[in-house]
C-alpha cells in the first residue's frame, strides 16, 4: 500500500478521537425523514454540557453517510420515519467508521425499523442486531436505568428495545426501536410531554454520549 494512504487512512481513524466534543447528523439516502426532530440534538448537547460536563460543539454538524467527514466525529446521530438506503460505497464506509472507534446511535422515530435492518447487513453482514443487556454500562453511567430503555412515546404500545451491534466486546452501533428518545429531546412544546418523561429521554440521551465518548 502506498505510505501516503495509509498515513491518511491512519489519520482519519484517529481523527474521531481528537474531535471529542462535536457531534454529527447522519444525513443518509432513501427518502426517509433524516432531518426529523430538528430541535432533539441541541437540547440534548445543552444537557449534556450542563450536567455531565461535557464541552459539545452547541451546534451539530451535518454528515453524509459516504463522505470521509464521518471520521472527525466521535458520535453521529441518525434518526427518521421512513425509507433508508447505503450504496455499497456508504456501507463500506460507514463501517471503517465504526470499526475505527466511531459510535451510531439510530432512534427509530417510528417506522425506520424494517428499511433500516435490511442495511445494516450490507454495513456488516458478519454481525447482527442484539438484545443489550440492563447490565450494560449504557445503563449505568451518570443515570442509572435499571430497567433498561425508558418508553417516552407509546405508538403501538409495545416495549421499548435497545439493539445493538459489537466490535471486541464494545458497542459500535446502538438502536433504539419503540422508545422514541428524540422526541423527548425536542422542545417541550413540540409534543407537549410531561417533565419527567422529557427529563428520562435526556438522561438516557447523556448515557448515551457520554459512553460513546469513554469508550
């Protein structure tokens, strides 16, 4: 391999560490919503910096699924309602992201699931989507969820599930299906949710990147 790609290659791998405190929206293929919940990462990242001292960027970042620009970020955000498509291309790249020590965090704003699963395949068909554990320090960092993913929205009533996908024993890819997290995140006049489930979605949110940022 030539010196200098692999120097570059090298240099974007670790580049995800040296930007730990911005955070990005995957903007992906497919039709589907990716823009949805508008106000859910800065209420979030303004969560974050005030009660786990954390020190994000207020504003984040907008992030093709195929672009090297993945690379600068330590956490990337996906969500929407519908469709979602990788190219070959995208897949590929979204997986040397993960494997090079970047974190996804998909929240399906409901109806995502069935178009999303179909492309993680092609992100990594060696891996699949697994139950976490509440043992899990997801669970178990600043706010304790000892019963796991909080329900912030009902929608179809059932329970709420975190699923993710491992590299080596650490979770590369989270997602977050019937919990609806981002829409508690949003401004409160948005969907008019009761504090306390507003404060769940934002203190299971701070687990979130607090542990994408740790490990």
């Amino acid at each position: 391999m030539n010196k200098q790609l692999l120097l570059s290659i090298l240099c974007l791998s670790f580049s995800v560490f040296l930007s730990a405190q911005e955070i990005a929206l995957l903007k992906y293929n497919g039709g589907g919503d990716w823009y949805a919940n508008p106000t859910a990462l800065p209420n979030l990242i303004a969560f974050c910096n005030t009660n786990i001292h954390t020190t994000i960027k207020s504003k984040p970042a907008t992030v093709e699924t195929g672009s090297i620009d993945i690379f600068q970020y330590p956490f990337i955000h996906m969500t929407g309602h519908g469709n979602v498509f990788f190219s070959e291309e995208e897949a590929i790249n979204l997986r040397k992201y993960l494997l090079s020590g970047g974190f996804l965090h998909i929240d399906d704003n409901y109806g995502m699931a069935p178009y999303l699963k179909k492309e993680l395949v092609k992100v990594f068909p060696d891996k699949e989507l697994t139950e976490i554990p509440t043992s899990h320090p997801i669970f178990n960092e600043t706010y304790k969820f000892p019963n796991g993913l909080p329900k912030i929205h009902e929608h179809d009533g059932k329970q709420p599930q975190a699923l993710g996908i491992f590299d080596n024993n650490r979770l590369i890819l989270l997602f977050t299906f019937e919990s609806d997290l981002g829409d508690g995140w949003e401004d409160e006049e948005v969907h008019n949710d009761p504090q306390e489930i507003r404060q769940k979605a934002l203190k299971m949110g701070a687990n979130i990147i607090q542990y994408a940022f740790e490990h």
